[in-house]
C-alpha cells in the first residue's frame, strides 16, 4: 500500500485514507497473514506516529487494527489529527 503525506490531506481525504488503511490491513489477515509479521514489516503507521500525541497513539492503532468506523470514534480520531498537523506546521514554519 502506498502511503500519503497526511498534511497533504483534507478531513474527508484523512477519513478515506483510515478505511483504506483499515481495509488494506483487513485483507491482509484474510490472505492468513499474521498481524505481528504484518507490523514488523509496514511502514503504514509511522507518519501517523509522528503526528499524533503519544496518549492517542495506542487508541489509533488499536482503531485501525479493528477496524472501527463508527462516526463518534472516527470524528475524534480526525480532530486529533487535525489538531496535532496544525501544530506541526506551525512548529515547522517557526
């Protein structure tokens, strides 16, 4: 899966990149891939590491491995996103 520069993104833009993580993670367990070796060798999760605060992190990954898409959860998880990608580009722009 090729992954996207999530400052390049809008909120609808970020919304379909998780269900297109979540979806390209889901049918790499059905073709019986072990989510332990699917981790170790993905590179899927770092920029979202970069950006999000260490607390929200864990709740991330555990939402995307699940793929949880309720609109609650989902509607957090972006506004954390886009609270952490404006805090870095005006860290960066400084």
């Amino acid at each position: 899966m090729k992954t996207k520069a999530l400052s390049l993104l809008d909120r609808e833009g970020l919304k379909e990149y998780l269900f297109e993580i979540q979806d390209y993670i889901d049918a790499n367990m059905e073709d019986g891939q072990d989510i332990d070796d699917f981790l170790d060798n993905t590179d899927i999760f770092e920029e979202f590491e970069k950006v999000l605060p260490d607390e929200e992190y864990p709740v991330f990954v555990i939402t995307i491995l699940n793929k949880i898409r309720s609109d609650y959860i989902i509607n957090r998880l972006l506004d954390v996103l886009e609270t952490s990608l404006s805090r870095n580009a005006v860290g960066h722009s400084a």
